[in-house]
C-alpha cells in the first residue's frame, strides 16, 4: 500500500503511510471507500515539490500528493444512495463544513474551513485507496474514461471561469496563458458559446495544442505577435467580450484591459502571490466587470455531462501518462516544465 509523499522541499518517496491507512480505517454512513485509478500532476503538486510552499499553506510534514482524481467504489456507507459498489467516479477534491456560512450561502469553495486534498495538513490522494463523501463523489458514464475523469477537475476551474463570465452565445473572449488551466478554459468558453477563442503563450508549442483543439480558437505567440492588433483587427477595434487570465504571470496580468471590449468581463484565474498592477482606468472608460475564480463550486456533474456528449473534448490536453511506480520520476519531468506538455497523468495499479 504505497503512497507518493512529499517528504519535505525537493523529496519524494513511494512508501508506506500508515497513519493514513489507519485514518480511513471507518467508513461513515454517508461515505465511500474508492480504489484510486489515474491522479492527475498539477502545478499546485510540483510547486509544493519544488518550493515547499504556495503562499500561507507550507509542508511542514510528510504530505501525500494529488488532488486530480478518478476510480472505482469499493465500498459504500450505510446511508449512500446514488452509489454503489464498482461504479467508475470522479472526486470533488475539496471538502467544505456543511454548516459553515459560506457553504450555507452556496460559496463552499470559498469556505476558510475547507479541506482541499494536497494543500497542507491535508493529504493528497497518490495512494491506493481513499474515503471520500457520497456527496463530492461523481458516477462516471461508461464512454468517459478514468483519463477524462482525472481532468474533470482542472475542467471545473474553466467551467466555473466561464460561467462567472456570463459567456453569451456568438461572443468572443481571450485567453492568456495555455497551461492546461487556459486550454480548459478555451474548452469551456467555447461550449458556453464562444464564437472565437484567441488563446496566447510565449510556447509554440503550447500554442500548437491550443489550435488543434478547434478551429475556432486563434492561436496567439505573445511573443512575436500583437494580440491587441490582432483583436482590434478581427473586431472592427470593439475588442473582445471577455478576456481570462490564466497565466499567473503579473506582466500578463497587468494588461488584461487592453483587448477587452466595452461592457466587458475580465475573469483572473491565474495565481498572484504579490500585488499586481491593475489599470483602473483602462477598466473605467469600459465599465469592466471583474470576477475572481478560487476553483469552482456545482460545477464537477456538469464537466461529467460534457465529456460525455461530446461537447468538450480533454484527451489532447493529456500529454503523457507514467505508471505508479515511476512516480518521482514523473514529478522530475514535470518540474522541468517541457514546453508540449500540458497535462501529466498517473496510472495506479
Ligand atoms: N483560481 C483558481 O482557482 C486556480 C485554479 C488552478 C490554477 N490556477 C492558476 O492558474 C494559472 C495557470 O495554471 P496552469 O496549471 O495552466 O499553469 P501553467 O504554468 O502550466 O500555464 C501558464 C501558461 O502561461 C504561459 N505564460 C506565461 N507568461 C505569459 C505571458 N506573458 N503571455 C502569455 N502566456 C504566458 C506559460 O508559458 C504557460 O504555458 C496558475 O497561476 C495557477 O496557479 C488558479
Ligand atoms: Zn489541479
């Protein structure tokens, strides 16, 4: 029964975890037991690997990682209704108190008392099996495979983006950044009903990935083209109706205004450790509307939904897939960040 730990900055082992095994131990009566099948590497997971941090949340102590996650129920508890044993999921990751306010008002991913699988003291899910609630727990149709199922979950960061967004059909909108957070949110821009995607990188090859997933996405190298001309060209110098952030990168960020039409959503997704500059003015003269995404709520059956019907498509996103075994392994090539990959899966045995 060996877990990936994180055992501090810049190590890790495949090792037995026996305070883990013994915590889950009892199932509660409105709990499942799942056999893990394919975790999804995040830049979340490799940060922590590599500066043993992200902002207030610091591996003090051995951490499991992963948090993008898929398997087969194993067991049920007493009161479970909607599952049973051998149905294919997806998890929910991040578990809210069910009495807390934000999570009475509907906000539970804002919930400060959450328990996100992966963010210190909370253990990820790179390990054989895990018991999570029936209720951030999905039942997978068969034509959607344990692959797809594993990025339902970076899915739900660009479905809740477009959806605070208030994507219309016929719009336009723009994407900085085609991580795999940009290439979800182009995905999911487009099913909301996106006319035109343009997405940017300073990666030719990211970009390459980002034109082959529709040919209403515009690919667009931040490096040797201009996006505000190309936008202003395509739009008789309007702009576009919503712009996403999806770089975490602050000179990305701090130009966010610039393509954006009057009347227009600016959406930031991507991470700021430090204060950012922010154009005020730029966004006045518009009469800009900002949204901030932290992950996503309500949002896990819809992505289920879609790759389902066919009305998004993530197996292009997933690059390369490693055994359990080769782990560390897997973690070392994603912390070197090769430029044509987007997304790093995990198959357990
Ligand atoms: N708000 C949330 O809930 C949430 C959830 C998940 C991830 N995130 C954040 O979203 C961001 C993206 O996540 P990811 O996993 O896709 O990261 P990533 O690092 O894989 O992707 C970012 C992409 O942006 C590109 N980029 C950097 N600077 C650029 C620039 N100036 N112009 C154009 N492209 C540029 C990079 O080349 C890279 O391909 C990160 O900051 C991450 O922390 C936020
Ligand atoms: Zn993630």
């Amino acid at each position: 029964m060996k877990s990936l730990v994180l055992e501090k900055q810049h190590e890790l082992s495949l090792r037995d975890f026996p305070a883990i095994d013994k915590a889950e131990e009892t199932l509660a009566p409105h709990d499942v037991r799942i056999k893990i099948h394919t975790v999804g590497i995040c830049g979340s997971d490799v940060h922590y690997y590599t500066h043993g941090r992200i902002g207030p949340f610091i591996v003090n102590a051995p951490m499991i990682l992963g948090h993008e996650a898929s398997g087969t129920v194993i067991e049920v508890g007493s009161a479970v209704t909607t599952l049973k044993v051998g149905d294919r999921v997806c998890m929910e990751p991040g578990i809210p108190d069910p009495n807390s306010k934000a999570t009475r008002l509907g906000l539970y991913n804002i919930d400060p008392a959450v328990r996100f699988w992966a963010t210190p003291p909370v253990h990820g899910i790179l390990r054989p099996t895990c018991v999570h609630p029936e209720a951030f727990t999905f039942k997978l149709p068969d034509n959607v495979s344990f692959a797809e199922a594993a990025m339902v979950e970076p899915l739900a960061v660009g479905v809740h983006a477009a959806t605070k967004a208030r994507v219309k059909p016929g719009d336009s909108a723009v994407v900085l950044g085609a991580g795999p957070i940009g290439l979800v949110t182009a995905l999911a821009a487009l099913a909301a009903g996106c006319a035109r995607v343009y997405v940017t990188d300073l990666a030719q090859q990211k970009l390459d990935i980002a034109g082959s997933l529709s040919p209403a996405i515009v690919p667009v190298n931040a490096r040797s083209e201009n996006l505000v001309d190309i936008v202003r060209r395509d739009t008789d110098g309007w702009g576009v109706d919503v712009v996403f952030e999806a770089t975490g990168s602050p000179r990305a960020a701090g130009t966010v205004f610039e393509p954006l039409a009057p009347g227009g959503c600016v959406v930031m997704i991507g991470g700021q450790p430090d204060p950012i500059q922010y154009d005020a003015g730029a966004a006045m003269v518009r009469e800009a509307r900002v949204e901030n995404i932290f992950r996503y709520a309500h949002v896990f059956p819809r992505c289920v939904s879609m790759l389902s019907s066919g009305a998004i498509d993530v197996k292009p996103l997933i690059t390369r897939s490693f055994d359990f075994k080769d782990s560390v392994q897997a973690f070392e090539i994603a912390a070197s960040t090769p430029p044509a990959d987007v997304k790093m899966q995990i198959v357990l045995p």
